[in-house]
C-alpha cells in the first residue's frame, strides 16, 4: 500500500523596491515579511490520495495526523475485526418513525427517520441519508452508531432500507439491485422535497456505497447532493467476486446468500409463474450470491450473464463524473471490498474526490479509536467532520434532475409507524 504524506514548509518573501518621491498624490509605503505556510499533513500509517486531497486534509487534520491504531488481538486478523463487528458492537437504542414510499413502478422502500426530529430541528437541517450494504438496514450496528453521531451533531438522519431489507415490503416481483438507480433517485428527490430549505448529504457502505458512488456519476453536474460519503465500497464488482469465492471468503458469501435466500422466500408467491429467463428455483436455495443473482437479479435488470450485470453496475468506472464533493474510506485488508479493486487514478483526477486507506479495518470493521472495542467504528468521526466542514461553506443545490412528479406520485402510497 502507497503511503503518502505531505508536509513542506513555504516561505514567501515578497521583492524589494525602490522607495518612489512623496507627493501629495501619491504615498507608497513598503516592508518586508516572510510568511511561513504549512502544508496540513497526514501520518504515514494512512494512505491519503485524491484530487480534493489538499482541499480537505486540513478539516480532517485531528483524524489524519495521528496514527491508525487497530484495537490490539481483535484487528490482528481481518476476518476476526470483521466478524467481531458484525456480532458484538454495540447497537444504540434509538427510536425510528418509518416512512413507506411507494415508487414509480410499483416498488416499496422503507425510511425510517429518527422519531420526532420532525417536531425537534428547524426546517434547514442538514439531512444525512444512510444506504447500508446488501441486506443492511436501520438495524444494524454500524448504521445505527453513524445515526446517533449525526443526530447528536443536530442533523437530521434518515436510513433507506431497500426493498426487503431492514423488514422494506416487497410490493411488487422485484428486488433490489447494484446497476439499479431508480429508487435511490427518488429517494433523493422525495427527502429533498420534504425539507427545501435544507442541505442533502448521503453515506454509503458496502454495495451501498457502490450504488450511492454511481448515483453520483450519473447525476453529475445536477446531482441535488451536497456531499456524500463512500465507506467499504467494492468498486470493482467484477474483481470483488473473484475474491468472494476464495478461501475464508466462501464464510461471508454463504451468509449473504442465506440473507438473501430469506428475504426471498417472504415473498417467494410475487415471483410465482414468472416468465423468460429466470431460475426461481436457483434464487430461492442459493448457495452464493452468484447464484442468486444467476437466477433473478440479472434477468430482472435485462443483463445477459452475472459478469455482464456485475461489469455494467461497478462504481469504479463513476468516480470520473462526480462532480459533488465525496470521500472515500477503505481498508487495505478488507477481504470484500479488494484494495486492488480502488480506482486510484480516477480519484486522484477528479477535483471532488479524496480516499482514505487505513492499514487495518476487515470489512465494516474499523475497530480502532477511542470508542473501540464496543463503541463506533474509527470511521464515524471522520465523516462528521468531513460533512460538518461541507455544511459550513454550502449553499443549497439547486435542481434536481429526477422526474419532479415523483414526490406527488410516491406520496399517494406513504404511510407511517414507530420501529
């Protein structure tokens, strides 16, 4: 892994001139200074690359300047921090308002907002919208300590469970997928509907920061987003499934698979007598994701193999037409989201891009900083104060380049419940 730190020191000495006559119309005066600047630095335990590296270095200088210091036995091994995570984190307690949407094709997704903000904070509060990884949702830990950092900072957050997951109904033979956007653009222009005089700014994890990466790519320029936040993105999807199948890996590709095997057989009669392509039988018993998505996810989106829908859904080949400000968090030994699989070039190009490498970290990991083994992950802080410096020097976007009668559309089918 490339490690990088910068810190020079500039001195500035501006040229000497001659002293012209004092006339009653014209006095100049002149002296001389030095100036020391001091380039913002980063300890060299991190790799910190990305063409917005020196536009944000300095707002992250309390996180960067000190060493990553993984929690001693427990980050030793990649798969260890990782598991250890996923099961004994902390899951804070907090109280959810669930918003179901109804999108244009007949689809359902769940926000659950955190209860009674509504009522609590001003109309012009930063909204954070979370998108967790594949079968995430509002449940879990790692969402659940982003929530209550956000909340505590006084923004107003709100988790997008995607269709099934986080307990979303399913509403129509259709599920979620990597190289879909539709409902993510609607959830974007729907929460940017409810609260006009606010900021909009977006957090990713895993598959969930694949699509939020590539959400960013193809709204470009008119992307209503603030900023975003992508966290353990596979990027590659082509390269990640290559690694899902190797050694210990074959662990997580089974629990993914049986996660969504279950969501599957909730609603199993929606894809009774479906037509074409499709393998019902394959999806409802994958062993793999590969195979689930051999049987359903790539018929349902039009691909005509696995490698093609996985080729055409990666985020990598987005990073070169964001035009939001993004960060980008990995961990070099994550054994999902591949370090080889980081387009480091295209980040390093684009202007609005910056990306963060930790030595350590598993996949969802990070169990480091001062809150660790239990508390939040090492991430946490440096995102809040990545989007607290946005917020302070933003103004609100304007436009949206969503069809605008989707929040009239999707508000017809909207309910509420306490979660």
């Amino acid at each position: 892994m490339a490690k990088l730190s910068l810190g020079s020191t500039l001195s500035i000495s501006p040229s000497r001139h001659t002293r012209p006559p004092v006339t009653s119309r014209h006095v100049t005066a002149t002296t001389t200074t030095t100036t020391k600047i001091t380039m913002p630095i980063h300890h060299p335990s991190l790799e910190v690359i990305g063409g917005a590296r020196d536009r944000f270095l300095q707002a992250l200088h309390t996180n960067l300047c000190l060493p990553y210091n993984p929690f001693p036995l427990i980050a030793w091994n990649r798969h260890v921090e990782t598991i250890f995570a996923a099961f004994f984190r902390s899951v804070p307690q907090v109280r959810l308002r669930r918003e179901c949407l109804r999108v244009k094709d007949g689809g359902s997704v769940a926000l659950d907002w955190v209860s009674g903000d509504h009522r609590r904070l001003p109309p012009d509060s930063p909204v954070l919208i979370l998108l967790p990884g594949l079968t995430g949702g509002s449940q879990d830990s790692y969402v659940r300590h982003m929530l209550t950092k956000a909340k505590s900072k006084g923004w107003r957050v709100v988790v997008f469970n995607s269709r099934g997951c986080g307990d979303s109904p399913v509403t129509n033979p259709q599920f979620y997928s990597a190289s879909f956007l539709g409902d993510t653009c609607e959830v974007v222009e729907h929460v940017g509907a409810r609260y006009p005089e606010a900021n909009l700014y977006a957090v990713g994890w895993s598959l969930g920061a694949n699509i939020l990466v590539r959400y960013l790519g193809q709204e470009s320029h008119t992307c209503p987003l603030s900023g975003a936040v992508s966290l353990c993105n596979p990027f590659n999807l082509v390269i990640a499934d290559e690694d899902f199948h190797k050694g210990f890996n074959n662990v997580y590709d089974r629990a993914l698979s049986r996660a969504l095997c279950k969501i599957f057989q909730k609603h199993a009669l929606l894809f009774e007598d479906m037509e074409g392509e499709f393998n019902i039988p394959l999806a409802a018993n994958a062993k793999s994701v590969r195979d689930f998505d051999e049987g359903l996810t790539r018929v349902s989106f039009g691909f005509k193999s696995v490698d093609e829908y996985y080729s055409n859904s990666s985020s990598s080949d987005s990073i070169k037409h964001v035009q939001r400000p993004l960060l980008c968090i990995q961990a070099a030994n994550d054994p999902i989201a591949p370090s080889r699989a980081i387009p480091r070039e295209d980040i390093k190009e684009n202007p609005n891009c910056m990306l963060i490498v930790t030595p350590k970290g598993g996949h969802l990991g990070w169990v480091a900083g001062a809150e660790a083994p239990l508390g939040a992950p090492w991430t946490d802080s440096v995102v809040m104060n990545f989007l607290e410096h946005l917020e302070r020097g933003a103004s609100k976007t304007a436009g949206f380049s969503c069809d605008s009668e989707a929040v009239q559309h999707s508000s017809e089918g909207l309910y509420h419940m306490d979660v």
